[in-house]
C-alpha cells in the first residue's frame, strides 16, 4: 500500500505542476501533507515536516548565501570578460549561442556546485536568448543536463555518496568511469547542436558583421548614446529603425518560412510558455532599477519588442574594475576551500558573501542595496528548499522511499542476476529523480550491490553504474539548485520538466551503454 501511494504522490506531483495546475511550492507542502493523512500518519506531520527541514537547513542557507555571493560577483564585474568571450563565440547564432551554453555549464561545473553552475551560465546567457527570442526552455534544458553529467565528479556528491555507502574508494569509481562519462557529454553537445539548429530554423540564420566587444545593454540611454539596429530579411529588403542603448550592430536574417520566428515548434515553448516576465533580465543579472532605464521604445501593438530585456551593463555603478583581481582570488579561493572541505559549504559562503559585501561596498546603504537586490532571487530558492523539505520529509518519515525501492529491487528476475550493473544503471535513472541523492545512495544502492555480490557483480561495477542517472537527477524537484536555474531564467518548472526529462534520460543512457561497451561496468 505504501508503494503505491509513494508512486501516485509523486505522479500526482509531477502531473500537477506540468499541467501548471499548482505552483511548486504549494504543490510540494500540500500534497504530500494530503498523503501523509491517506497513509494514517497525519498525527506525526509535523514531525516529518521538521525533521525534512532540518535536513535541507544547511542546503538552504548554502544557497542563500551563494546567490548573494556570486550575485555580488556579478554586479562588480567579474564574469563580465567570460560573458564577453562567450559573446564573441556565439555572435547572433542561436546555434552557437546553444553550444556556447552547454560549454560554459560544463566548464563552470568543475567546481562541483550546481547552484553555482546555474547562476553563473543564467547571468551570461540569459541577455543572448532574450535579445534574439530563443526559447529559454533549451537554455535551462542544456544547462540542467551538462551539469548533470559533470556532477558526477568526485567532489560533486554522488560518487562520494557511492563510495562512502559501498566503502570503495571514489577515484576507483569515477577515473574508470571517465570515457564513460566524456561519452555522456558529447551527447550534450551534440544534443545542443541539434536544438541550435532547430532554433536557428525556427528564427532564421543570425549573424553580426560586427563582433560586439561589450554586452548588449538597456541602459544607454543614461549615457546619451543611441545605436542604429538595421534588419534585413531574405527577399523583403531592409528596413531600420533606432533603440537607445543598443550597440549599432547589422544583423542579416534568413527565414525559412518567410519571416523570422514565424514557424512554431511544439517541442520548444516559445517565450510565453517559459513563463518570462518582464523583469527576468533583472532577475538574471544581478542589476537594479537603478542600473538603466528600460527601452521605452515599442513594437507594433504597443508591446516591448524586448519584454523587458535588460543585459549586463558594462557602465553600471556596482562594478569595481581596481578589484577586480581581489574578487578574482576570492573566487578561487573559496572554491578551492570548497574541493578540499576546509570547512562545510554553508560556512564558507557564509563567510565568502560577507568578505565580498564588506570589500566592495564598504558603505552600509551601499550593502544594503546590494542584497535588496537579490532577495527576490533568495527567497524564491529558498523557500522552494523549505517547500521540498515538507515532500522528502513525508516520503521518508512515512516508509514510502523504503517501500518504493524494496519494491523494486524485488521485481528484478533471478535471471538477471548477472546483469546487476545494467539493471542498477537503469534503475538510477528513475530513483535518483523521484528521490533524494542520500535515499538512493544510502538506502538503495547497498542493497543492489548486495544482490550483485550473490551472483558475482563487483561492488565496483555497481557503484560505477549508480552514477549514470545523475543526467537527469539535476532536473529533478528534489533538487535545490534546478531552482535557482528555472528561477532565475524565468522559465516554469513544469516546462523545463516537460522538455528536459526526455534529453536527460537519453544522455544517462548513453553514459550507461558506454559504460558497458567499455567493460567499466
């Protein structure tokens, strides 16, 4: 009984906030506070409830403070020479603009922080995809996957988890698993490159004769410059017009179908699908109403051509060119302290955004400003955290988890017992999205490698196989940092669950048959 109402919970769940019956966070507290009284248990909720939130506790307050750090870092400049890098590459591509985004989430995953990853490839990416209308639903589906394949680094958390919960050594799992998962990525890449070019169909063929050198920015206007923005469309002349604050760029548009955004693609939401305001590039990039007034100018119909686009200014107030390196080896610094567990990753943040907030702004009004201008960001990840702990506390104080993954490994045939490692590896994929990293690692995962054993698996193979779901495990919505990445690009969770699950279940696919095809498991 108990497996089948943790299986309809979570449907229930899923379904809901696909079909944008409920938001997120109220579908995470009342749902399963509904199914913790169906199970007879609703004496013992609050119980559960506190017990989840003070296991996600130290979660939420890493992410708090990591959203003010690093939005500190970008309001004083210092990814601004990445962003400019990435610009360069993708100029006006939507196809180089979608590989340029799994590149970057790789890049930015070696530190191992998803939460990080997000916040950093958002802030950059998200001006591109608004300034050219991509659907951001690709962006966040690009960056969820190809952090997911690198989360399985050492310090990243599931091959530490298989380890310790299998007593093996972590490099013994991970350095085998390489071609693997190098493998699994290439698959991202590839799969970007295939979105790239179904948005380049679906808007037409980008490009700039003229490289930008800075970041397209809505705040002109307060520096008295204006750029001229000359379309021309294959077939239908030119035409021009003026934008305050746009760099004077001349773009060429080749659309397929005789204008440009013109075709549709029911597998990519447009921008109303991804549930875009007209706040998100504010959102995005750390600024301020203060940063720049918003174009006023209007497309026919009386809409904003640009809903509200707003890049990372290269002349705003915040940034702080003669620290630029401090901030730098801050930056380094933490996340060096951060591989190494000098301290626990709530603390150092802690200690990170404090440093970062005294330094750059010594002035109190000045600091006060900076983290008004990130609250929303901070409340809406986490209070989303506090929400799922309300999910995984009834999940786990009521038996569900333990009933769920007891009933599972039941269903495997005797005759595959000497397929233990295909059949984890499948089994991760599911598991390690409807539950947390910890249950499956330390609840499920021993007993696999137990039935493994009988029929003559190595542990080693088990545990190497474990890690192949974790492409979709970042999407999951027991995991903290999706959050920051659907919240701060604008876009509905259940869209982003809608378009990613199908890529991210490929992608561990891939990283599964690789593993077999090598021999690592």
């Amino acid at each position: 009984m108990l497996t089948i109402l943790g299986f309809v919970m979570i449907a229930t769940f899923l379904v809901l906030i696909m079909m944008k019956k409920m938001s997120p966070i109220a579908a995470l507290v009342l749902i399963p506070a509904l199914f913790c009284v169906f199970v007879g248990k609703a004496a013992h909720l609050g119980d559960y409830v506190l017990e989840g939130v003070g296991n996600l506790a130290p979660t939420a307050a890493m992410l708090m403070f990591a959203i003010v750090y690093f939005g500190v870092m970008i309001d004083v400049g210092l990814f601004d020479p990445i962003v400019r890098g990435i610009l360069r590459f993708c100029k006006a591509d939507p196809m180089r603009i979608v590989v340029g985004t799994a590149v970057l989430a790789a890049i930015v995953s070696l530190d191992g922080d998803g939460s990080t990853t997000f916040m950093i490839t958002v802030s950059a990416m998200y001006p591109l995809y608004k300034r050219l209308k991509m659907s951001l639903v690709v962006m966040t589906g690009v960056a969820a996957t190809a952090n997911g394949v690198m989360n399985t680094l050492p310090w990243g958390g599931p091959t530490a988890r298989a380890a310790t919960a299998l007593k093996v050594d972590a490099g013994d799992i991970f350095v085998p698993m390489i071609p693997a998962l190098a493998c699994g990525l290439v698959a991202v890449f590839v799969l970007a490159y295939a979105l790239g070019l179904r948005e380049r169909k679906r808007l037409g063929v980008l490009s700039l004769d003229e490289v930008l050198t800075e970041t397209e920015t809505e705040a002109g206007a307060a520096t008295g410059t204006a750029g001229e923005t000359v379309l021309v469309q294959a077939g239908a002349g030119a035409g021009s017009g003026t934008r305050a604050g746009v760099p004077r760029a001349d773009l060429t548009k080749t659309s397929p179908s005789g204008g440009a955004g013109s075709g549709t693609d029911a597998d990519i939401p447009g921008e109303g699908a991804s549930g875009v305001t007209a706040s998100g590039g504010a959102a995005a990039s750390g600024e301020t109403a203060s940063s720049g007034a918003a174009a006023s100018d209007a497309a026919p119909g009386g809409e904003s051509d640009d809903d509200g686009f707003q890049g990372l200014d290269p002349h705003r107030p915040t940034l702080r060119p003669r620290l630029y390196w401090f901030n730098a080896g801050l930056t380094v610094l933490l996340l060096t302290a951060m591989i190494m567990e000098w301290l626990p990753i709530p603390v150092l943040f802690l200690l990170g955004a404090a440093l970062a907030l005294t330094v750059n702004f010594p002035h109190m009004p000045d600091q006060k400003a900076r983290i008004a201008a990130h609250a929303e960001n901070v409340l809406n990840v986490t209070g989303m955290v506090f929400a799922a702990a309300v999910f995984t506390g009834v999940l786990t104080g009521t038996g569900m988890v333990d009933s769920m993954a007891d009933w599972l490994v039941g269903t495997i045939p005797d005759g595959m017992g000497g397929q233990m490692g295909l059949v984890t590896g499948l089994l991760s994929i599911p598991l390690t999205y409807f539950m947390s990293n910890d249950g499956f690692y330390f609840g499920v995962l021993p007993v696999l490698a137990e039935a493994g054993q009988a029929h003559g698996v190595s542990t080693l193979e088990i545990a190497r196989a474990s890690i192949a779901g974790q492409a979709l495990h970042m999407s999951s919505p027991l995991v903290p940092a999706v959050y920051v990445l659907v919240g701060m690009a604008k876009v509905e969770f259940g869209d982003h669950t809608r378009f990613t699950v199908k890529w991210a279940v490929l992608t561990s696919l891939v990283v599964l048959g690789a593993g077999i095809l090598f021999g690592i498991i």
